[in-house]
C-alpha cells in the first residue's frame, strides 16, 4: 500500500480498498510518533499539499470514470476527515503541558505591528508651558490633590456663601476635605514658605462637579502661575501673558476681557482664537470663534494678607490655563473627551 503509486488507482474498486487502507496507515504512522518533530514527517508523508498520500488519491480521485467519482468522493472526504482528526488529536497528546495550540501556522504570513507609544497631548502642553515660563525666571511648584476648605476657599478670598463651596460644584471628601477645584491653593502654600519675590508656575490636577461634554471635563489638568514683588502691576501681567500667547501659539489673535474672580482685583479673561475652526465657530468654541485662554488678574490684597505678605509693600498677579483646551486648538481636536479615551491609535497621531 505504502508504494502504490497515483496511476495503479484505476478503478473504482482498488480506489476504495486503498484509501480504506490509508486509514489504519494514519493511524499506526502518527501513534508511533513520539515527538512533535517525528509527528511532523508524518504529516507531510501522509496530509502534505505536494507530495503526501492523501495527495495521491486526490489526483487519482480525478481520473476515475465520471459515473464513479462520486462514490470515490464521499469515500476520499471521509478518509481525510479520520486522518486529519487523528493527527489533531496525537498533536495534543505530544504538546508541552500548558502551551498554547495556535488557530493558524502560517510563517507567510506578515509581522503583527506594534502599538507604538507617545506623550499624551496635554504631558507635551503642560512640558511646553513650564519649558517658556522657565525662560522668563518661574519655577515650578506643586502641592496636595486633597486640600482643606480654607485653603481652597477662605485663603482665597471666597465668601461663605459662594455658589463653589456647595456640594453641586465641589466635590466633598468624609472628614471635612475636599478634592481642589483648582491649583491655587499651592499659591497660598508658596506664600506661606518663601518670602516674596515669588515667581512661579503650578501644574496640576483639579476636580469639579461639571458635565463631561466636548469642552469641559470633571477632572482636568490645570495650570496656574503667580508673581508677587514690589511694584508689579497689571501691565507686567498683561506683557507676560502676551509674550507666552506668542511663543505658545505663533501668531494667534488674543483679546482680554474684564471678568471677576474673588481671589483677583482687578481680574480678567485673556482668549485665543480657536485653532481648530480658524475663528469661525465650532462645538469647541461654541460657536463664538475664541477658546478661553487663562483667567487673571492681580492678586486681591486679602489673599497676600491671608498668606502673611505685607499687601501694602508687595503686589502681584496671577493667572490660570487648561492645557486640556489649549492642547485642543494646537493640535485641532474636536472634543476634549478624546483627550480621556486611552486611545492608542490617538496618541500615535499627535506623539508621531
């Protein structure tokens, strides 16, 4: 049986004797196997696309008179079927305890590319807001995620009856504390450690109870920065915000607007064109065509007296950003909630 070659499959008769033959073949060639390897050569003696015995029978099902290939057929399919079945199953018996069978060995088959990592967009904002305002002599301060009532409101100059310190806008923690509703908490602990002069600027989380939509988000990165000395004034405020506007976003419209803040006398809103409508209105600007930049103003006396600086000596200003909204108009992303999806494929585009 083993030598028979293709063209001695003649009749219809020899072809089912033979290929019932194959059968116990299969059987006794894969049972003496003992490795994976040796399984392997008998595979392809036996199932191989080219030269293998199950081959045979398929060229020679075709030369079979038509009347009788359909008999040959059903016999060639069950053949294969038993064989098949037998070298799956003699294959598991011979693989390592716990490895894992693969669906499919094709080494055609190309390489799975790999996910290739990157700075999120907001790291690569807040990196390059620190990297300007190092050149013009701030340093970087932090502080606590968690911070008390006085320090996130009384300090700052917030009355009690603030719509902020009611439970719909902040979020409150057992024991008293709170989640920061933003960084200038770590304004009064600058103020409490050194003495002025004070330049420096304050990345960090901040958490408010607001709806997740395409420009606002409940927990949000936050950058602040604050400059106390003797003399300082609204126009060195004005200057430095414009100068970072500049550096920041090239040649950007910017405008300020009056607005108020407890912690800040006067206080305003510096806005920036929207990067990603060119200024003629989209979701992200609501329709307005000018993305908030930063608010700030100068420092209200009542905050440098609540940290132990002499207001009548020393003056400053302040000022906070989302680099969330700006990261939005520098790299031209709609919605602010893709800056929260752990996207991959999302951050290979901006970090590539």
């Amino acid at each position: 049986m083993a030598d028979a070659p293709p063209e001695d499959l003649t009749t219809l008769e020899r072809f089912l004797t033979l290929s019932g033959h194959l059968s116990v073949e299969a059987d006794r060639a894969f049972g003496a196997a003992s490795t994976p390897a040796e399984l392997e050569t008998a595979r392809i003696a036996l199932l191989g696309d080219q030269r293998g015995r199950l081959r045979d029978f398929q060229v020679a099902l075709g030369r079979l008179p038509k009347e009788d290939r359909a008999a040959a057929g059903r016999q060639f399919n069950l053949v294969k079927t038993t064989v098949t079945s037998r070298y799956e199953q003699r294959r598991a018996e011979l693989a390592p305890a716990g490895a894992a069978t693969p669906a499919i060995a094709d080494p055609t088959m190309p390489g799975r590319g790999r996910w290739r990592g990157a700075k999120h967009p907001v790291t690569l904002v807040i990196e390059e807001i620190e990297s300007i305002f190092r050149e013009l002599g701030f340093t970087v301060a932090r502080g606590p995620e968690a911070e008390t009532e006085w320090y996130n409101f009384t300090a700052l100059n917030f009355p009690p009856n603030h719509p902020a310190l009611d439970a719909h806008d902040t979020l409150f923690l057992e024991g008293g504390g709170l989640l920061r509703t933003h960084t200038s908490p770590v304004q009064i602990r600058t103020l409490q450690r050194h003495p002025p002069p004070i330049r420096v600027i304050i990345p960090g989380m901040a958490y408010r109870r607001d709806f997740f939509d395409a420009s606002h988000a409940p927990a949000f990165q936050q950058v602040e920065g604050l400059c106390v000395d003797e003399g300082v004034s609204f126009v060195d405020l004005k200057a430095t915000l414009t100068r970072f506007g500049q550096r920041f976003l090239g040649a950007s419209r910017t405008r300020f607007r009056p607005s108020f803040f407890p912690f800040t006398e006067p206080s305003a809103e510096m806005d920036v064109a929207c990067g990603v409508c060119g200024g003629v209105g989209c979701s992200v600007c609501k329709g307005t065509g000018w993305i908030e930049f930063a608010g700030c103003g100068m420092v209200h006396p009542a905050v440098l007296e609540a940290s132990g600086v002499d207001s009548e000596r020393f003056s400053g200003w302040a000022f906070g950003m989302g680099p969330g909204r700006l990261a939005l108009s520098r790299y031209g992303i709609p919605d602010i909630r893709l800056l929260y999806d752990g996207d991959v494929r999302f951050l290979e585009q901006i970090g590539s």
